[in-house]
C-alpha cells in the first residue's frame, strides 16, 4: 500500500528536479561549483589534519583513531538530535498526514514513509559531510577503494540508528506530554544536567584517569575531550569508527564484525519503533492536536515592556517584530536547540582558564580563539539556515495580507533582519569576549574579534534572509523542506564560504606577524586594514542579498 505514496513522492522529484534544470544555466554552474568547491574544502582541510596527526613518531595511528571516534561520536548525538526535531515536524505535525488518514492506509504505512522522508530530509547534509572526512581518512591510511567503499557501506546502518532513535525520542516525549506542554522544563533540566556532567568529567575523571598517563597521552586526551568516552563499545559511533579502522587494516572478518553489529542493531532499533507505532502513533497525532497553550506563557507586561524599549521602531515595523518574537516563544523546539548549542560553546568557553591553557604560547593561544571565533559563527550559519531562512516561506498565504498592510517589502524584511541580527550579535559578541576573557588574549586580536563577531552577526542573517526571501516557498509549511530545497543550500554555501573568508580576512595580520614579516608596530596598521576590508566586503554582501530579497518579493505571486 506504499506504493502510491512513494510514487507521487517520485513524481514530486521529478517535478523538483525539472525545474532545477528550467533554472538560468549561470545559477546552476555557481550552485555546483560551489557545491563541490566546498565538499573539496572539506576534504582538503580533514586530509591536512589527519596528515599532521600520522605524521607524529609513534602516536600517528593512535591520533588519527581518536580523532575519528570523537567525531563520529559528536556526529551520532547531533543526528538524534536532528532527526528528533525534524520528525516532530515531519512525521508527527505535517499536514499532509491529514489528508493521508483519510486513505485506505494503515497507521504503519503512514509513519513509515514520513519516517523515511524524515531521515532522508535530515540525513543527506551530514553524509555530504561524513564523505570527505572518510576520504581523506583513507587516503592517508593508503587504504584500497574496494575497502573504502566498505566503510561507505558501514555509514548507512550507522544513520539509519540514529534516525530511528531521534524518532523514537520524539514520540517519547509527546507520549510524556500529551496535555501540556513541559519541554521548557525538559530543556532547562538538560542543560543544568550538561553543565554538572561537564564539570564532573573535567574536574574529577580527567585527573584521576589521564593524570597518570604519559604526557603526550595527556596532551592529547586536552586537545581531544571525551575520547575515552567516544570509545566506549556501547556506542554506535564506536562501531563505525572501529569498521572503518579494521577495513583500513584490511581486516575483512574484524570489518564484517562491527558492520554486523550495526547492521543487526539498526533492525532491532526499527523492529521496536515499528511494533510501537500501532499503540502509540495515532494517540500521539491526536494528542499533538488537541495541544493548547504550547510554549513559554509570557505576561502582558513584558509585551509592554518590549514595545517600550522598540520605541525608536515606527508602530507596523514594531508590531512585527513584537510578532516574529512570540513566534519563537510559542515554539519551545526552536529556542531550545539555540540554548543547546550556544550553551555547550559557553560551557566550553569558561573552561579555558585553567592553568593548562594558560601554559601555551600565545600563537597557540590565538590560534585556539581563532578556532572559537569559527566555531561561534559556523554555529550562528546553521542555526540561522535552520530557523531564519524559513521565515518569510512560513508566511505562506498570509503574505498577501502583509503587501495590503501598510509596509512596503523592503521594510519587512529590513525589519525582520534587523531584530535577529540584534539577537545574534548579543549571543555571538557575548561569547568572543568569554574566550578572550578566559584566555587572556593580547589586545589586537580582542579588537579584531570583536569587530569580525559584530559584522558576521549582521552579514550571516543579511545573507540567510535575503536568500530566503529570493527562493521563498510560500505553498510549503514545513520548515525542514524549506531548509532543504536549492534555496537552502545555497544560503548554506554562501554562509560557509563567509565565514572561512572572514576568518582569514581577521588571521591574515597574526600569520604574517607569527612568521616574522611584520613588526609589532606594524600590526596595529594591518589589523585596522583587515577590519575595514572585512567591514566592507560584509557591507556589500548585506546589501546585495537583502536587495535580491526586496526585489523578488516584489514580483512574487502568492
């Protein structure tokens, strides 16, 4: 009974795929070029690492296998936690599923294909981004291509876990939560449980366990945090990372051991989701319906308050700001995923005056803030592609209602712009100076990186809205579609290559100073260049996407 809905999904492809190709041949050659520009990126950077890591006398190996089992480990959570935010839009609040209850298709034929959707729609950026590091792995370990297409074999049960879990995590919690809504009180309780775990770890396990190894072990084990618990043999991630080390080794009967594992866990995980679906997935729907008063419940002061302190704002700009915040108060999945990700940074950040950091030299010193500096913005580009490209699509067909209102395209999006660029820089700027509060930095690189955080907080937003308001989807509803069609990826390639070209815009003075070609005074000259190059390429790019944006609103039809 499947098969007609996986039939008119093929069609919707073929449809999709059609007008790609419609498309204007120039937008098509820069969206692969950059495609594979970045994929290339990608492996480039991870062969130089893994390279780096090989080539130290008697640790290469050992390095490289830790390096792998901390990043599949990071990969597998990050998947649960995706897949568990896209299937509670996707296979759970859709409406599409209405129009399928009213078919002749039993309840499993309906939560297998929005699971399948789910995985594909969640899965497919981070298999763009296991391929080059596996790659690059392989190449240094000089491993043949039958034996690096096995290790692409062993990606698939590996995902398909993750899925299934994410999956299962959702309906677990709308099981929990069928009348009210407690996510709030779920996030806070996850965050205060990652802070006392971290200072746990840190503080009582790393001295008693690593303090006793030898001192490149322990130097290690610093720069590589939670190694020994990425290898614990529970994890899923630890059975691909040991997969794809045994088919490195050639090892054919080691290789087909872990990939069993996988594989054999995979189907137990899905058996368990499928025999649960009859109970659970049609009393879940219902309970999701029946939902009211979801999200955080705010007092009528603190509108007030707000409208107050948004006086310099004309009265429609202000009201739509006003709107767009309640939005993301009344929807707990999308402040809690920022809390998450900007709160493990933070944690992270207020972790690096111990005396360990402080005992580097200080080019390692500023090397560790430009790393926190990338890291910061690479986190703000994917949540903004996650929650603020979608939002002028989830307008929908109340956008006519906004062109009737008295507010021309340019001041909805410059007005929608500028309150989440304000959001991001507060979050962003607030954790640059942590790091270099903690680290102790020299005063030329605390300008330089305040000054990068401030312009990448407006440039990141400006691109990712512009971008969505030129590929707007005004007849889809769920954001992870949105997300994922060639509008998405896109703003998702223009935002990465920003903050590469941003971070080495900002590094370019401090590499010249570390190699000896520039003096001390000569700094100063150079990172004042840097900033006002950095100031207005970001400019440029603002204006540019956001006038796209204006420009294709304007002719759009609703």
């Amino acid at each position: 009974m499947l098969k007609p809905v996986f039939k008119a999904k093929c069609r919707i492809l073929i449809h999709t795929i059609k007008e790609i190709i419609r498309a204007p041949l120039l937008k098509i050659l820069v969206i692969i070029v950059f495609m594979f520009g970045m994929i290339y990126a990608c492996y480039s950077f991870t062969h130089y690492i893994f390279k780096l890591l090989n080539s130290i006398e008697g640790a290469g190996s050992f390095l490289c296998d830790k390096l792998l089992n901390v990043f599949f480990m990071s990969l597998f959570f990050l998947l649960i936690f995706s897949n568990a935010v896209t299937s509670y839009s996707t296979v759970f609040c859709a409406k599409e599923i209405r129009m399928l209850l009213t078919q002749p298709l039993e309840f499993k034929e309906i939560f297998l294909s929005r699971f399948l959707e789910s995985m594909v729609l969640t899965s497919w950026a981070f298999l763009v981004l296991i391929g080059p590091f596996i790659y690059a792995y392989s190449v240094v370990r000089k491993t043949s291509l039958f034996y690096i297409s096995l290790k692409f074999l062993s990606v698939v049960p590996f995902i398909f876990i993750a899925a299934v879990l994410g999956t299962l995590l959702t309906l677990f919690l709308i099981r929990l939560m069928p009348k009210r809504d407690l996510r709030p009180y779920l996030i806070t309780f996850s965050v205060i449980l990652i802070v006392v775990s971290i200072f746990y770890f840190r503080n009582i396990y790393l001295k008693k366990e690593l303090m006793g190894k030898g001192g490149m072990v322990f130097f290690i084990s610093q720069l590589i945090p939670f190694s020994n618990f990425a290898e614990k043999p529970y994890l899923p991630s630890y059975w691909l990372s040991k997969s794809i080390v045994m088919a490195s080794k050639a090892s054919v009967s080691q290789f087909l051991f872990y990939f069993w594992l996988l594989f054999i866990n995979a189907v137990l995980f899905f058996q368990i989701m499928v025999h649960l679906v009859p109970y659970s997935y049609y009393t879940s729907l219902v309970a999701i319906s029946s939902q009211s008063g979801m999200g955080v419940k705010v007092r009528t002061k603190f509108w007030k308050l707000l409208k107050g302190m948004l006086v310099f704002l004309r009265l429609r700009e202000r009201e739509i700001v006003i709107k767009d915040i309640k939005t993301i108060f009344r929807d707990p999945i999308q402040y809690s995923q920022i809390l998450i990700f900007f709160g493990i940074l933070a944690i992270y950040f207020t972790h690096l005056q111990g005396e360990y950091y402080q005992s580097f030299p200080t080019k390692w010193k500023i090397f560790i803030a430009f790393l926190n500096l990338a890291a910061t913005n690479l986190v703000l580009a994917s949540l903004a592609l996650r929650f603020i490209y979608p939002l002028i699509s989830l307008e929908g067909k109340r956008m006519w209602v906004l062109n009737l209102a008295p507010i021309s395209q340019w001041n909805l999006i410059f007005t929608k712009y500028l309150t989440i660029s304000s959001l991001a820089l507060i979050i962003t700027v607030s954790l640059i100076v942590i790091s270099n509060t903690m680290l102790r930095i020299e005063q030329e690189f605390i300008k330089v990186s305040i000054v990068s955080s401030i312009v990448s907080s407006f440039t990141i937003t400006g691109i990712i809205i512009g971008l969505g308001s030129c590929f707007a989807n005004f007849k889809e509803e769920n954001p992870a579609r949105i997300v994922a069609g060639f509008g998405g990826t896109l703003a998702l390639v223009v935002s990465l290559v920003y903050v590469g070209s941003m971070v080495f815009i900002s590094a370019f003075p401090f590499w010249l100073h570390m190699l000896g070609k520039i003096s001390n005074s000569e700094l100063k000259t150079y990172v004042d260049l840097s900033c006002f190059v950095l100031v207005v390429i970001s400019a440029i790019l603002i204006f540019i996407h956001l006038y796209l944006g204006k420009k294709h609103l304007e002719v759009a039809e609703f």
